[in-house]
C-alpha cells in the first residue's frame, strides 16, 4: 500500500489540472455553487482554481466564518461587560479586532480594560483559579466545530464547583444560513461544497434536509485544491445523472453520522435560539 502525503498529494498539480480537465469534458450546463466555509474561499483564491474552470463553473461565495458574521451588538455587549472592573471578558483572538457599534475588544483593551485573548477554551480554568475575585466571562464563538470545546469547558466549571465562570455563548450553525439564503427567494444556486470541519462535528447527514427541500446537490469537501476540484467534478456528474444527493468526498474525516459523543456533550448543555442575526 502507498503512503499518502496529506499535504503535498492533495495540492499535486498534476492531479489539479487533471481535474480541470475532466471537469471541462463533463461539464453540460451552468452551475452557481456555494461553497459555504471561507476556508474554501481561501484555497480557491489561492491556487487559483477559478481560473482553471470552464465558464459554466461560478462560485458564489457563502456566509464566511463566525468571526464575519458576528453582529455589532453582540460584540458590543462584550464591551459593555469589559467596563465593569469586577469582570475579566475571555474570547479567542479571531474577536479582538471586529468592531462593535462604537469599539473593539482590542481598543478597549489598549484602554486598560480587562480582557484576555485565550488559545483554547481551557485556558479560561486559569485564569479563573488565578483570579478568584473576578467574574470571568468567556465570550464563546464558533460554528458546530467549535462549540464541544465550549460545552466542555461548561462541563468542567460545573464539575470542579468553580464559581466565577461565566459564559456569553455566540455559536452558530450552518444550515439555517443556508436555509435563509435558499428561502429568500433571491438565490441563485444550484449546489453547495459543504464545510469540512463542521462536518467531522455535525456529521453530512445535516445537509440532508437542505437536498431534500432545494433539491440542490451537497458534496462535502476537504479545504485543500484538489478536494474542491474533485467536488466540482461530482456536482458535475451527479447533474448529468439527475441525482441530487449529499456525499462526503472528504472521507478521510468525515461521516455521515459525525462525532456523536462531541453531539451529546453540546445537546446535554445548549439548545439552539429562534433568532441570531448575522452581519452582512
């Protein structure tokens, strides 16, 4: 058996442009596709794989990241906590910059407020037991794969009795964006490339009732080029065979069913909101 090299195999030119060759050949029709996870608009531009497409192949860009579409006022509740000086704000570093209505995290914090930037969730357990007197408030963001750290952490503070943890929770999901562009009446797209760490979270059955109803074809992709290539091409033919399905091409990672114990953890502490509005 051959080994696979995770990086260079999946960014082999040779195999890139073999690809947009049979992309070329098998392509019978104009296709707007969405790939939903900005890590996928990241490698698209980078390697250039627009350009390596016939014109029937459009991308239309989808909602981003959970940093991007967080709204001033959210952030903005942040801030207002951060003035009290009984309070320490935690967030992860993606959430120092993004403005709220009137500031940032960062230029509250180059104020003298009191927020810290952690690299993990855990992280704020220290911070904590280091300041017992202060309330630390862990402003969590993040789509399906981020939210089992959050609830972790949720778990551990109730575990250890700790008393001066607290929680602003910002996660969201992917298919009710979905779900809202599809229902606006505006979209115009024909499949999505679906997310891939979302999915070794959530699992590709997710995407299901999101064929079922825009009868729209979703193929789940790795981020690197020619796992979105391979995609392309399995959109490609599953127009040409009048099918409209969710496939997993980033099998390497992901599974129908998904990660069931990191799904148990977030149904055992969070339940999803009516409403969360999203900029943009």
């Amino acid at each position: 058996m051959s080994n696979i090299d995770y990086i260079k195999d999946f960014r082999d030119s040779k195999r890139i442009q073999a690809l947009a060759k049979l992309i070329q050949k098998e392509v019978d029709r104009n296709i707007n596709i969405m790939e939903v996870c900005g890590g996928h608009t990241h490698t698209i531009m980078k390697y250039g794989l627009k350009q390596l497409l016939p014109e029937e192949i459009d991308f239309i860009h989808g909602p981003g990241c959970p940093v991007c579409i967080m709204p001033k006022e959210r952030i903005d509740h942040a801030i207002a906590l951060a003035q009290d000086e009984d309070n320490i704000v935690a967030t992860l570093g993606d959430m120092i910059r993004v403005p709220g209505s009137r500031s940032s995290l960062q230029k509250e914090r180059a104020k003298g407020k009191n927020i810290k930037v952690v690299y993990a969730p855990f992280d704020v357990l220290k911070i904590a037991k280091e300041n017992p007197d202060k309330k630390v408030i862990y402003f969590a963001i993040g789509f399906e794969t981020t939210t089992p750290m959050t609830t972790a952490l949720i778990e551990r503070v109730v575990k250890e009795n700790i008393k001066n943890v607290y929680f602003h929770i910002n996660h969201v999901l992917v298919p009710p964006p979905i779900k809202a562009i599809m229902d606006s009446g505006e979209a115009k797209i024909d499949a999505f490339i679906g997310p891939s760490h979302v999915s070794v979270i959530a699992g590709a059955k997710i995407y299901k009732e999101i064929v079922d109803l825009y009868k729209t074809p979703v193929v789940v992709a790795g981020f690197e080029p020619v796992d979105i290539m391979e995609s392309i091409l399995w959109i490609i033919r599953q127009f040409k065979e009048n099918r409209r399905e969710v496939e997993i091409q980033y099998k390497r990672a992901v599974s129908w069913e998904g990660n069931v114990k990191a799904q148990e953890m977030i149904n055992k502490y969070l339940e999803p909101r009516e409403v969360f509005r999203w900029r943009g």
